[in-house]
C-alpha cells in the first residue's frame, strides 16, 4: 500500500519545486545587496590581516627585432691648414780624399 497515491506525490513534487526556485532567487536577491549592516551598538573586531602576495608571473616572450635605422647625414668638409715652411738648405758635402797613383805599366818588347 502507498503513503500517498500518485496523484498527490506529483503534486508535492511540483509545489517543492516552486519552493526551491523561490529560495534560489530570494538567495540571489540578498547576495546582490551587498553585506548586511549591523544594528546594534556591538564592539568592533581587530582589523583584519594582509592577504598573501601573488606569485611571480611567467616571462614574456622576446620583443621583434626593430627596423633598420636610416643613414647619417654627410659630415661638412674640414678646413684646410696653412701652407708648410721651406725646408732648409743643407750643408755642402766634405770633399773626399785624392786616390793614390796606380802603377806604371811595363812595356814589353816583342818576342
């Protein structure tokens, strides 16, 4: 024998249906406005504590090479200097030496 017939169990079953729908949206409905303010005049608690740091994030990827740069401008041309000094005139050489005599030659006879 069932608790209840079936006619009824279908019924049950649709009412907490709508029952649980209206709950999620009240639920919705009280996140959306926000925390709830307090009304009473109650101590404050202790401020509460830093959160942890974030870890270290992965390396980017190396840049594009950039384009080639342009050309230089053209340098102006330098000045000229002054004209050089003459040079000085050198010193006359020494006179060398008189070579000595060569020797007389022999004449000899017919033979």
């Amino acid at each position: 024998m069932q608790l209840f017939p079936s006619y009824y169990c279908a019924k049950i079953r649709s009412i907490v249906i709508i029952i649980g729908a209206i709950a999620e949206y009240a639920y919705e409905l009280t996140q959306s406005c926000g925390p709830l303010q307090a009304r009473g005049g109650g101590i404050r608690g202790p401020p509460g504590r830093d959160g942890r740091d974030g870890s270290v994030g992965m390396r980017g990827e190396q840049g594009d090479e950039g384009p080639e740069g342009e050309e230089g401008e053209q340098g102006v041309p330098g000045i000229a200097g002054p004209p050089g000094e003459e040079g000085n005139t050198g010193e006359p050489g020494i006179v060398g030496d008189q070579g000595l005599q060569g020797m007389r030659g022999r004449h000899v006879m017919g033979r």
